[in-house]
C-alpha cells in the first residue's frame, strides 16, 4: 500500500518522481504529493485525488531540484485531503519525509510532542513520526540519521520512510520495517521506490533494502546501516524485467492486458521445469527440500485474497495426489489465533508482492517454531521470497491491476507442479495419471489462447447482467475456489455484491435468494461433479434464477439449460480452474467497464498490502 518514490543526482527531480508516481498509482490513489528541495529552499506540492490532479495543480509552479520524494497515499490515519497526503513537514519546515506503512504507538508519541508545545496540520502518524524525528535531533543536537535510528527503535509498527532535509541538500535518508523499498543504482545518481516499476527505466541493478535497515543515499555513494550503527553490505541484483511488461502496450486497460497475456505468463512459469516426454518436473526448491514435503505431517497454507483461492486449490492437489493433510489458513487470522505449529511442518506462503504483511508476520512466527517454510512469490527479492527457506516463482511478470489475474494462475501452475513432483517421489500418483497430468499442465496456455480468441460472448453477457445488484457463484470440488474468485473479482470490479458457495451449500441457506432478479454464475465444467451440478442447475432453474454458466465446449446438457454460457476447451478436473477463471475474470472486467468504472484502479484497493 502506498507508493513511494525518490531521486537523488543530476537530472531535475520532480518528472523522474511524478512518473513514478503514475506507475506506482495501483498501490494508492486517495492523494499523492511531491517534495523537492532546491539551493536549501524546500518546495511540497500535494493534492488529493489522483496523480494527474497533482500534476495540473503545478502547473506555473516552480518544481526545480535535483532530490525530491514523492508519495501516492492509500489512507490509513486520517481522511483523503489536501492535508493528510504526503509528503509532511516538521514543525521547523527543516525536513520533508514520505511514509508507507502505520505506526501504532503514535498516539503516545503525539501527546509527549503536544506537551511539548508541538502542533499538528493533519491527522496522519507519518507528521508524527517526522516531528518526533526532529524533535530527537533537536534535543540531543545529533546528526539526523543517528535521530533517525533513536525514533526508530521507539516507533511500534511497519513503516517504509524516506526523507529529506535542508541540512543535508543531496541525502535522501531511507529505512524500513515491514514495507518495500528498492534502491536503483545508476551512474552519479540513485533511485528509491516502493517497488522496481519507477526504476527500470534507468536502471536494472538494484539493492533491496532489508527490515531495520537505514540508507543514507547520496548521489554518488549509497550506505546501509542497521538500528546498531553497524554498516551493511549492499547487495546488487540485477532485475529480470522489461520496461514494456508495465506498460498498456496497445490495450486500453492493464486488467485486459494481463488477462491477456496468460498464455504467456504460464507457459513462462512452466518452461524449463515441466517436461512432459520426458515425464520430469524440475523445481529446485522442491528437488532440495524433498524430505521435508515428503516426511511432512502435514501442510499449513498461508495467503489472503486471490491468493488464498489459489491455496484452496493446491489443498486440492495435494491431497488427492500426495495424501498429506493440507489445511488453508488467512494469513491475518492465523498470525493472532496463536495457531499449534510443529517442527517439520510445511508452511506455504502464497503471495504475488510476496511483502503482504500479515503473510510476512505469520512466517516469521512459524519460522520460528520450527516449521519449514515455502514461498510461491510473483516479486524477485521480495521479503517473503528472502523470509522463506526455499521457494517457487511464478514468473507472471509486473501485475499493474490491482485485482489479479496472472498472478493468480501462475500460482495455480506452480501449485500444481508442486503437488505433481511430490506426489510421483512419495508414490502416491501412479506413472499413468502423473504422465497424464503432465501433458494437461503442458497444453493450458494453447487451451488459454483459445479462449481469449474471441471474448464478444462475455462482452455480451456482462452487459446484459451490469444492473444486477447481486451475484451468486457456485461450484464443486476443484471449482468450488474459481467460484470464490470469480465473485471476488466481480466484487472488486464491479461493486456489484457476490457470494461464492459450495453449489451443495446452495440448499442449505443462499437458495432463499434466489429469483428471476439474481444472476447464478455456475462454474460447471464436466468433471466428476457434474452430473451433481447438473441437478443444481434444475434447481435454480426451478425457481426462475437466471444461469451463467462455465460450461466445457461440447457439452450440450448444461449450455441447454443455461439463459447465457461461456465455453472452455476440456481439461482434466485436477488442472480445470486454469481455465474455467479466465472467463470469469473477463465477466468481471467486461461488468465493470459497462458501468463506466476504473477496472484497473477500483475504490478503497491497493495492489499489495502492507498494512494489517
């Protein structure tokens, strides 16, 4: 959640920052604001609303400066406006400081600054922390970073902070705990943001900054120290990305383009570890680790949101193809139930930022009573992907939409490599349906690629439907999770309320919704479910609901019974929510442009969320 950019050396600051601004938009968007400084004078230019507000509100205004910090918010103290966007200012005027994350013992630290006559012009614990900063050096008359690291080792919560001083006229001054920060080295001059998108433009070696760690970044030098004044070694990685994977590139939304690009991404993800001839997987972090998924008592899968979805999924898998017990936990609640975790245990961490916090915090917790942990990450060099002991990329690419699509089934491909190797080395998949299986992953992104030839239908159908104030979703056995992200996605989207349910639960309480008014978006491919859904079906029917169904093409029971379908090519059940979400996430796009809506940027969302 929020985005944050910064700049220091030769070029004039503010267009580098006001374009990383529009690229990191899809982490906030309530307000955004730029800080830079010029000759000592300091110049913060802020708006509410998004990026582009901000950049008509500078026109004729003087944006000179060779450092400058700049912030796009998702608001967590204070309301939207003028004066709760970042970036802040102490009290003196002295320093500009941005901040990503919340500070929960603020209101302690605010009321020892009231009484000492400090006063406040919002109601954000960023302006806190900064004046509490300040209010350090002050008092002990000490160099800003060692105020800093004072403040910091008193501050409660998850901040990324950078800021910026008259004193000190080329030093942005950076640290983190709990929230992103990746610094750009160039030639004479270095770039800061919340994630690589602002970066790759002019760079691709990057250092990525560690928890507790403060930068003191300077055009031409950068130093890492710790809370303890010891200096750190930066370590440069090279990033794998190109500037044209976070661009439109021709498409008038980054949700289409994503959905669009799957067959891509998930013949990315399986290239070079899926070959079926010759009947092997290739995953490193499993192959070195295989012990301890094979000797594992049992598998604690932990994720949020789309993630989460695509670990029902995987419980699934591995159940059915290695027999370990798998139970699926929401990160947020597993980190406070103060849950029973066992050395030798397996915990998978899904994530696509992989620096979801409440993910982050329930790793550290496990990792710490011993269970081995197992990152599925979209991000390189992510805190998840660095927490985990070993781990699995997806290979997605930048996902700029805030509501996932390739991410997720790139989780689902990873998924589903996983439970395949595991399951072959125990012996618990025999060699015809584990060759089987291997040749069904191997043909999904054709059987993508066919599905997205032509999406006129869905277009159709969202249109049709775009007035429908409810939703409900149904599906069974491995299209019971596609049924909850397709409502989820149409819920981000749309706005439009969604329910997904188990279609057997349908009896059991959701059928007194239905009505001729209520679209019911069956997930109801032919599986070994099916004649079971076909029932369900009738019984919707029966009570005049109107039928969406994801039907396989050739199938002519359920595409005779339902008011409008949306086809897929077979695929066997293990390995069928790659496909069946993908019209789902069409319908879900395709619903929200009808009703005029922002698909990419949806209200009150943020792509990745680093704050409970």
């Amino acid at each position: 959640m929020c985005g944050i950019v910064g700049y220091t050396g030769p070029r004039e600051a503010f267009p580098v920052v006001l374009k990383g601004l529009k690229r990191l938009e899809y982490r906030g968007y309530d307000s955004s604001g730029i800080a830079v400084l010029n000759n000592g004078q300091m110049n913060v230019f802020k708006k509410k609303g998004k990026v582009a507000e901000l950049e008509e509100d500078v026109i004729g205004k003087n944006v000179q400066g060779n450092i400058g910090i700049g912030h796009t918010r998702w608001a967590t103290h204070g309301e939207p406006s003028d004066r709760n966007a970042h970036p802040h200012q102490s009290q003196s005027g002295e320093l500009a400081m941005i901040h990503n994350g919340i500070i929960e013992n603020y209101t302690q630290i605010k009321q020892e600054l009231l009484s000492k006559g400090y006063s406040f012009k919002s109601d954000t614990d960023t302006e806190v922390l900064l004046n509490f900063i300040e209010d350090i050096k002050k008092n002990n008359n000490c160099p800003l970073e060692e105020a800093m690291r004072i403040a910091l080792k008193r501050v409660v919560g998850a901040y990324c902070i950078l800021l910026i001083s008259a004193e000190y006229p080329e030093t942005i001054f950076a640290a983190r705990k709990g929230s992103p920060l990746v610094i750009g080295i160039g030639k004479g001059e270095h770039f800061l943001a919340s994630d690589a998108s602002p970066i790759i433009e002019y760079t691709k070696e990057v250092v990525y900054v560690n928890d507790y760690e403060i930068a003191i970044v300077k055009p031409d030098e950068l130093i890492l120290k710790n809370l303890g004044n010891e200096k750190q070694t930066p370590f440069i990685t090279k990033l794998d990305m190109e500037l044209a994977a976070i661009e439109k590139g021709g498409y008038d939304h980054f949700m289409l383009k994503e959905i669009h690009e799957q067959p891509e991404t998930i013949f990315d993800c399986l290239r070079g570890r899926l070959l079926a001839q010759s009947g092997q997987i290739s995953m490193s972090g499993i192959e070195n680790n295989l012990d301890a998924f094979i000797n594992a008592n049992r598998i604690i899968i932990v994720a949020c949101g789309t993630s989460w979805h695509a670990g029902l999924i995987a419980e699934y898998l591995i159940e059915e193809l290695c027999r370990i017990p798998v139970e699926v936990e929401y990160a947020s609640e597993f980190r406070y139930r103060n849950p029973v975790i066992h050395p030798g245990d397996v915990i998978i961490a899904i994530s696509q930022s992989g620096e979801t916090a409440d993910t982050l915090v329930a790793l550290e917790s496990a990792k710490e009573k011993g269970a081995f942990i197992f990152g599925v990450v979209n991000a390189v060099g992510s805190s998840i992907a660095r927490l985990s002991h070993a781990g699995a990329y997806t290979h997605s690419g930048p996902e700029i939409g805030v509501a996932s699509t390739k991410a997720f089934t790139g989780q689902l491909a990873v998924l589903a490599m996983m439970a395949l190797k595991i399951g072959y080395a125990k012996g618990t998949i025999d060699e015809n349906r584990y060759r089987h299986l291997l040749v069904e992953l191997e043909s999904i992104p054709e059987k993508v690629k066919e599905i997205l030839k032509d999406t006129s239908n869905i277009e159709r159908i969202a249109k049709k439907y775009k007035e429908a104030t409810d939703f409900l979703f149904l599906g069974r056995g491995y299209n019971f999770p596609v049924a909850l992200e397709g409502a989820l996605k149409l819920k981000e989207i749309s706005y439009i309320h969604a329910e997904g349910y188990p279609a057997a639960e349908m009896k059991h309480g959701p059928i007194a919704l239905v009505d001729e008014h209520l679209p019911v978006v069956f997930v109801a491919t032919k599986d070994s479910y099916y004649q079971k859904i076909v029932s369900n079906v009738q019984e919707i029917k029966a009570r005049k609901g109107m039928v969406i169904a994801v039907a396989t093409e050739g199938d002519e029971i359920i595409p005779g019974m339902a008011d409008d379908v949306m086809l897929v090519p077979d695929a066997d059940e293990a390995i069928a929510p790659l496909l069946s979400v993908i019209p789902l996430q069409l319908l879900s796009y395709y619903v929200g442009l009808a009703k005029g809506l922002d698909v990419d940027k949806p209200r009150n969302l943020a792509k990745s969320v680093t704050v409970e």
